[in-house]
C-alpha cells in the first residue's frame, strides 16, 4: 500500500491525530484504568475487524496511540520502490475509526500532548558506523535499515528510540554529534520553543522553521524541535 504524503493526511482531517516522525500519534485522556482498558479493547477489536492495530501504552489518566504500516512503499526519484514504515490508507481507516470509538466511550482526545523522540548522530560514514549502533542499542543487525532505505537504526519493537544518521563532513571539526530530536504537535510547537528559551535555551538556528528549530542549552548542547505542518489536520 502506497504511503501518503503530508496533504494527503492533512486532507483526511483527523482531529484526534498528529503526524509525527513516520506515524499518526493520538493520546485520549482517561478517567481511571478500568475505563482505559475497556476503550482499548474495543479498539482491540476494531483492529481486529480491519487487519491492522495501533501500537498502545496505558498509564495514569491516558491511552497512547501509534498507527503506522510495516509494508508501505515509498517510490525514490527514480521510481524504484522501497518498503518503509510510515502512514499509509489503512492506517486513516483505522484513526477514523478509533476517533468514533472514543466517543462511544465518551473518551477525550488531548492532541497537543503527543511527542515522540529519536536519536540523531552526524558522521560521514553511516554504513561503516550503523551496525555498532544497530547492536548496542538491539543486539540484532537486522535493526540497521528496518523500514527505511537509510542506515537508520530501528527497533521493532521499539524498546529504544529510532537513531537517523545525518551528514557531516569526514574531517570536519569535532563537536557534538549526538542530537534529540523532539517532535511535537505543530499547534504546541511555538509553546515548546519559547519555554526553552525560557529556560536559558538559545535558538541557534530557525532556518527551517516551522519543520525544524535547533535549540541550545548553555552549554552548547543542541536539540531539534521537529513539527510535520503539512499533515496537520485542515481548520
């Protein structure tokens, strides 16, 4: 199944939902666990009726939802296609779905509260670096490029962050390689930023702002703010 692009999600209209990273994020807010556990079983059972589930976590006050498809393809410039993980139609079909179960179960959505965090690492030599990675942080090589056609490192089963691998020159001067990015939801974005600052943070570079704002502490130490506006749901 082919993967959508930001307008095409933001075209769905999914209130309850915020793309980020390579999945559709929700959190509803809940009254106890008992509650949680009975909306989430009936979403259990959605799922069961189209195929395909979200990936879940329950706590105090809160369900956390993740939908995303293992087998989407992903055409490259030159129209060979690549099986990524990312947003695909079965993956609307199925928020659509858990948004009308919520309200069955008179469940609240919290939209802005979603987050999701990866690892990011600038080298030069991803492919000679990636498999250390893949094993320290999963103990199996078969985390190196899982669901992208990069080097990235991701866990199945999601014990650990994703780690990308962005560029950097093979002798540039050293620093800091290691990165978060932080994403959040485009509406929280400016609120998450300005807090920062706040903090003591400094925006060092906004260049591609909205998508990405780099942060740093007073150490230098940088961080990304990371939002996906195109996909955001239409007013």
């Amino acid at each position: 199944m082919d993967m959508l692009k930001g307008e095409q999600i933001a075209e769905a209209n999914l209130a309850d939902w915020r793309k980020l990273a390579q999945g559709l994020h929700a959190r509803y807010v809940i009254d106890d666990f008992g509650a949680g556990a009975r909306f989430l079983a009936a979403v259990g059972e959605a799922g069961d009726a189209l195929g395909h589930h979200p990936r879940a976590a329950i706590g105090q006050g809160y369900v956390d939802l993740k939908l995303v498809s293992g087998d989407a393809i992903y055409r490259d410039g030159e129209g060979t296609e690549h099986v990524v993980e990312w947003v695909t139609q079965q993956d609307v079909d199925l928020a659509r779905r858990i948004t009308e179960i919520a309200a069955d179960h008179e469940v609240d959505a919290d939209p802005a509260s979603v987050s999701d965090i990866e690892l990011g690492l600038d080298t030069a030599r991803s492919a000679t670096i990636a498999p250390v990675w893949a094993a320290l942080l999963t103990g199996s090589a078969e985390a190196q490029g899982h669901g992208t056609p990069s080097d990235e490192i991701r866990d199945a089963t999601r014990r650990v962050p994703n780690l990308w691998f962005g560029d950097a020159e093979e002798h540039g001067a050293t620093g800091q390689r290691f990165h978060i990015e932080v994403y959040v939801a485009p509406e929280v974005a400016g609120q998450r930023i300005a807090a920062a600052v706040a903090a003591g943070g400094t925006v060092v570079d906004d260049s591609d702002a909205p998508s990405l704002t780099v942060i740093a502490d007073q150490d230098g130490n940088r961080g990304v703010v990371c939002v996906d506006a195109s996909a955001a749901p239409k007013e």
